[in-house]
C-alpha cells in the first residue's frame, strides 16, 4: 500500500466512535507495522493531517482538515441548497436534520442541524453508519440499479430484502427507518442529486421514536419532499422521484 493510500485509511479511522489515535491504535486498525504506523503518523504530523493531543501520544485530526472540510461544503452547491432544506425543516418541527453523503458502503453526515425540542436525537455529525442499515443510506442506494447494488453488496446474505426495499423507495421516493441505525430512533432520507456535477445527498430528518405521531411525521414527509423536489428542478436532477406519501407502507 501506498503511504498516500495508508494516510486516507488513518483518516477513515476517526469518526464520532473514535476522537483520537495513538500508533498502537493505527498499528491495530489498519494491521501494518508498529515501525510503518509511527512513521506513518509522523509524516501526517508533519503534513499537518495531523496533530498531537497536549504532550501525549494521541493524535487527532489536524487544523488542515478542517480547513478542508469547510472547503469542501463551501464548494458544493447541492449540499449548500440541501442544508436551508434541513435547516427550515429541523427549525419548524424542532427535530435534529442532517445532510448525509455516501462513501461506497457507509453513510455519514457532512452537516448538522441539531434539535430544539426538550427530547431530541443528538447530534451524531461524523458518524459513519452502514448504507443498508439507516434510511439515508437507502434512500441513496436507491438511486443505483439494482444491478449496481449487487456489485456493491455480492456477498450480502440479506441482499435480496435489501432490493425489495429498495425497489420500495424508488416507487415512493423516500425512506424510512424505525430505531434501526440507533435504537429509539426513527429517520426519514431523502435522496437528490445535482444534475451536472453528479454529486448525491441525502435530506434527513431523525426523531425520538414513540413521541411522533402519524400526522406530524407525514408533514415532515412532505417538508423534506418539497424542498427536495424544488432542488431536484433547480440542478436538473433527472432520475428524481417526486416523493409520494403512503401511510399504508411506512416502514420498509
């Protein structure tokens, strides 16, 4: 492996379960060396990747990082357009919302919009979670052919549910979870693209499961369809599907 490739792999390491590394911990996750990962660590430090907490041995994501991170949503005019979408909708319903991205088989969220009702979901922003198991990573997964989808999962035992949600998806536009990704947790995704950059999102909103009732849940259906829909015609998003409401299949 390249060290290029083995810096990216340290880089994927952090995430809401994980604040810091030290060079045993790089030394486990990514099964390399002891030598290789202090080396390693040693030229992020470096490059400023990363940084040492204090006088310790743990490393934590350099300033770069987050130099890059604010880059990169600044760069990307869906994720700008999706966030006012989140944003509005998290504001009006008072539940926390999220812009999510997909990265092969894992989700994660790029931007947060934390709650304001007195029981709310907490902020998981940099939380990696399995594509297949949450409504954002569906909800994305859904824009893919089915063939594509058992390329990306080929030796999933499950893959043949996995499709039928997804075909579900398609049909309505829109996915759901119940207290799957985290438990008392429910979710809704919805995914849109930007027409000429072919970047992907999804638009989510999640909430403490029990406490929502049908009617308030549908209205935040269709608040995050609306705004989706608006951004699908803006970007030219053809392989949109206008989000229909069916009570009757909620949970896939």
């Amino acid at each position: 492996m390249s060290i290029l490739h083995n810096a990216a792999e340290v880089l994927r390491c952090f995430g809401s379960d994980c604040s810091e590394l030290t060079v045993t911990d790089a030394t486990r996750r990514l099964g390399i060396p002891k030598a290789n990962a202090s080396r390693l660590l040693k030229a992020m430090r470096e490059a400023k990747m990363l940084e040492t907490i204090g006088n310790s041995h743990r490393h934590r994501p350099g300033k770069l990082m987050l130099d890059l991170a604010a880059a990169f949503r600044r760069s990307s005019v869906i994720i700008g357009r999706g966030g006012e979408v989140v944003g509005d909708v998290s504001r009006r319903f008072g539940h926390t919302g999220y812009i999510s991205v997909r990265d092969g088989r894992q989700v994660t969220a790029v931007i947060d919009f934390p709650g304001t009702n007195s029981l709310r979901v907490v902020s998981n922003i940099g939380r990696r979670l399995p594509a297949e198991r949450s409504a954002t990573g569906r909800s994305l997964l859904a824009r893919m052919s089915d063939d594509e989808v058992r390329d990306l999962y080929p030796e999933l035992e499950t893959l043949p549910d996995l499709l039928g949600q997804l075909s579900r998806i398609r049909a309505r536009g829109y996915a759901v979870s119940s207290q799957e990704a985290t438990t008392g947790v429910d979710a809704i995704g919805i995914a849109v693209a930007d027409g000429l950059t072919n970047e992907e999102i999804s638009l989510c909103i999640v909430y403490p499961h029990g406490i929502v009732c049908n009617d308030e849940r549908d209205n935040m259906v269709r608040a995050l369809a609306e705004g989706a829909s608006q951004i699908a015609k803006d970007l030219g998003d053809k392989s949109f599907v206008a989000p229909k409401l069916d009570t009757k299949d909620m949970l896939e």
